[in-house]
C-alpha cells in the first residue's frame, strides 16, 4: 500500500516571487512545476500567481523575512498544513541599499542580512528536516556579481552576497549527495531594484559601457536557474554561475 507521503504535491519555493526576477522565475517555472510564490506585498504575489500558467495549481506563502527568527515555525506549519513536498528552493527575494559605509546603521545592516542570508539559511534548515519536508533535491542562491568584487557603496549588500554565496558551498557539501546548492550571480538586470540606477541617462550610459553584452534581463536568470534544479547539472553543486553580460570579465579602461 501506498504510504500518505508517496501522494504529496511537489513544489519549488520562490521567495520574493511578487517582484522582478523573482516573478519572471516564477511564471516560467509554473509552466512545468508547481511553484509557491513568496513575498511581502499580497497584491503583488497575487499579481503574479495571476500570470502563471495553471493559475490554481501554486500557492502563496507570504511573509517578512525582517522577522526572519519567525520563519522556521511559519514556514514548517505551511508545509505540514497543506501536506506538500518542498523539492527545490530558489531564494531571490533581496534588499540592495547603496550608501557609504559611515552613513549605514545596524539597523539597516540588521535589515540587509535578515533578508539575504539568515533566512536563506533557516529555510534551508526547515526544508532538510525530514520530520516537516519529504524531499528536498535542489537550492538556488540569486546572489550577485558583487560578491566576487568590489564598488563604493556596496559594502553591506555586497558582504552579503558574499555571506550567502559562502552558505551555499559549505551547505553544497554538507548536504551532499542528497541536495545540490548552487548560486546565480547576475549583473545589472532591469527590474524594480535597479530602475533607479537604470532610468538615470547618465549613469545607465556609463554603465552600458562596461557591459560587453548590454544590460540583461529576468529571462536571463531563469535560463540558469531552470538548468540548475534540472537533473541536466546533477554533477554541479557548489557553483557560482555569474550570469552578467560579460561585465565582471571586462577589464577594458
Ligand atoms: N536587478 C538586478 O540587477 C540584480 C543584480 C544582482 C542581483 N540581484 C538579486 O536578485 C534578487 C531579485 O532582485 P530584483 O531585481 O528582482 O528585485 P526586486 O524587484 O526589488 O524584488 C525583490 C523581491 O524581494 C522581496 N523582498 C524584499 N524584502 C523582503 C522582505 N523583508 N520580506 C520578504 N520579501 C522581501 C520583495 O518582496 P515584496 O515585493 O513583497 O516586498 C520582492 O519580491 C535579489 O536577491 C537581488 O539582490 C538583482
């Protein structure tokens, strides 16, 4: 006889699901998987749980990630309350500040890492407990091009990219062989979070410069994740895929 857990639905988790990249994971993934969309804003995640394909198949899970120390006992009650298996999980959701490090507070320090790192860590930590999620096969990190390197005003959000790309290669290995863990670093992508910097004429001039491939875009990010939790990159785990037009390889003065 077939055990209760054999039945249950599979899922990829996408946090930050309501906006940008994440939105574009999401209703590209939801043409072949079962996704739950995570954000802050309702409105937004129902936006896009609207443009998905087979709209009543995914659900929504939102919540804060500033309360990240609340994410385990949420996180865990939605997946035992709607009896899901949780196969792979992308963390996009981020908050980018640029400011020069004398003008940062703890709070905002606070802020960034809560939402870039610790609650990557501590979903991971619900996901792999078999006693609340069957079966987690994959995890990808949207981590960026700043990680590797360097730029005035990036100290904070750029160490946490480097925080969480860190997480990654110690979790690649320690959940070997059962879970692969992977990062995908994209530079500048037009979406909500830059369109500030991208919308300046000047600095979207000066930034295109240095692009040997333009400025990208959200499609671009879900071509390397949709190949990450694809059993076509089961030998990789612990990989850094910087996806960024050439950006960080170009050293042209
Ligand atoms: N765009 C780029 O050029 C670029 C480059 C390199 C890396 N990245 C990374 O790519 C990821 C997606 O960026 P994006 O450009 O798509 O940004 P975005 O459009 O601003 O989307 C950010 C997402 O993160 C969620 N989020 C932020 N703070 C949250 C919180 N406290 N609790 C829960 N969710 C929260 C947002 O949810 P709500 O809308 O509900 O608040 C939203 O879904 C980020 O990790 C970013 O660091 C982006």
């Amino acid at each position: 006889m077939e055990s209760e857990d054999e039945n249950l639905k599979e899922y990829i988790l996408i946090s930050g699901a309501s906006s940008g990249i994440g939105r574009t994971l999401a209703i590209r993934l939801s043409e072949q998987h079962n996704v739950i969309l995570h954000g802050r804003n309702l409105e937004r995640i129902e936006e896009t749980k609207r443009a998905c394909s087979k709209e009543t198949s995914h659900l929504i899970f939102q919540f804060d990630l500033q309360h990240y120390d609340k994410v385990e006992k949420e996180l865990s009650d939605f997946v035992i309350q709607n009896k899901i298996n949780i196969k792979h999980f992308v963390h996009c959701a981020g908050t980018l500040k640029m400011l020069p490090l004398k003008l940062f507070t703890s709070e905002m320090m606070n802020s960034i890492f809560s939402v870039n790192v610790f609650s990557a860590a501590l979903i991971t930590k619900v996901l792999v407990n078999k006693r609340i999620n069957k079966t987690l096969k994959g995890i990808v990190f949207i981590s960026s091009n700043i990680s590797n390197f360097g730029a005035k005003a990036f100290s904070i959000y750029g160490s946490s990219k480097g925080a969480l790309d860190s997480l990654m290669r110690s979790l690649a290995v320690e959940l070997a062989p059962f879970v692969r863990v992977n990062s995908v670093l994209p530079g500048s992508i037009q979406t909500e979070m830059t369109e500030k910097i991208l919308d300046n004429a000047e600095l979207y001039e000066r930034l295109i410069k240095t692009y040997p491939l333009g400025i990208g875009y959200p499609d671009d990010i879900y071509e390397a994740v949709a190949f990450l939790i694809s059993d076509k990159s089961r030998w990789i785990t612990g990989l850094q895929l910087t996806v960024d037009g050439g950006r960080t390889i170009n050293i042209s003065g």
